[in-house]
C-alpha cells in the first residue's frame, strides 16, 4: 500500500554563504539597511518570479550584493522547526492513519557559524508557514515506530532535516520555492570568523 506523509508547519528557507572581505566591510560600515534589505530580498509577482532584476554573482561587486538565495556555498535548506511541525500520514483511501505535532530526532547534526573558518559569511533566512513536502511511502502497513527523523541545529535553531523510514532515507527537505504570505519574514546577518 501506498501512504502520503505531508509536513507541515513554521520554518525557514535558509542559505549560508561565504562573501568576499570587501563586501562584508561594506555592508556592516557603509551600505544602507534599507537598500540591502531591497537587493537581498527582491520583490516577487504570485507565481514566485523576481520582478527586480537580480544580479548575476558573477558580477558581485561590494554593493552589489545579489539575492539573497544566490549566497549558498555553505549551506541550503528549507525545513520546518522541530518545535512547530505537524506530520500527518494517509492511506490510498486518503484517511488519516496517523498525525503528530512532536518528533524526537534520533540524530541532530549542529551546525555552529562560529566554527566555520577564517572569512566573511552572510546567513539569510527567509520565514514561511505552510507546507514543506509530501513524500510517499509504500509498505504493507504503516508504523509509527518505524519513522525516524534527523534534524539540523542552525547557531542553535533545530530544524527537520531527514525523514526515515524502515531504514531508508525519504526525503531530503529542500525547497526552492519563492512563496510569499502575511506570515513570511525575511532575516540576515552578517559573520566574521578570524
């Protein structure tokens, strides 16, 4: 039999990247808050298209920092908060056979920005609530105590990560879309490691 797991909840697009000394200087001394604010997190038309013209990282100089979403060397990712999750699993039938708002990952990989090495880095975050996947899972019959979840701490902040089940990995959260909604929030900070 066929299940759909759906996870939903309150979590972040988030991207991790390393920049040049230049524009990290630039940026904390002498670059306006308001025009990062606009160059990092251009507007965007329903359907997710930037209505701004991006920069092309290629051609990043100082002030042109480019979208936020192109600064991912380190890392990318699109989960909810452990803390604000609901799980949901149906059958072919589409019934609920199982629902959870609170998971106990069996693994947390942490992720400290302070260890990373020497160099300039901007972390940008962008906040959404809704869902995040649905993935599916054949079995002969679904078992709770057969689902195991990993998680990712972020300078301290768990996320969901991994989906297991029966042993096998089901799904890597990753999503790249550009959904706007009352609820989003956009964040940024900048890291010098030395």
């Amino acid at each position: 039999m066929k299940y759909r797991l759906v996870v939903n909840g309150y979590g972040s697009q988030i991207v991790i990247g390393s920049i040049p000394e230049p524009m990290y200087t630039y940026w904390t001394t002498v670059g306006d808050a308001s025009t990062l604010d606009e160059r990092l997190f251009p507007n965007f038309n329903k359907d997710g298209v930037v209505l701004d013209n991006d920069s092309d990282p290629d051609d990043y100089t100082p002030e042109n920092i480019g979208m936020w979403k192109h600064h991912n060397d380190m890392l990318s990712m699109c989960s909810p908060f452990i803390d604000y999750i609901h799980l949901k699993v149906y059958d072919e039938n589409d019934n609920m056979v199982w629902a959870t708002d609170t998971i106990d990952p069996v693994y947390n990989r942490v992720i400290d920005t302070n260890d990373f090495d020497k160099g300039h880095y901007i972390m940008c975050a962008f906040d959404k609530k809704g869902m995040f996947t649905e993935l599916y899972i054949e079995t002969t019959e679904f078992s709770p105590d057969k689902i195991k979840f990993h998680s990712k701490s972020i300078d301290s902040i768990e996320y969901l990560d991994k989906i297991i089940y029966e042993g096998k990995m089901r799904k890597s959260l990753n999503d790249d879309s550009q959904r706007h909604a009352d609820e989003d929030y956009r964040r940024y900070k900048f890291i010098k490691n030395t």
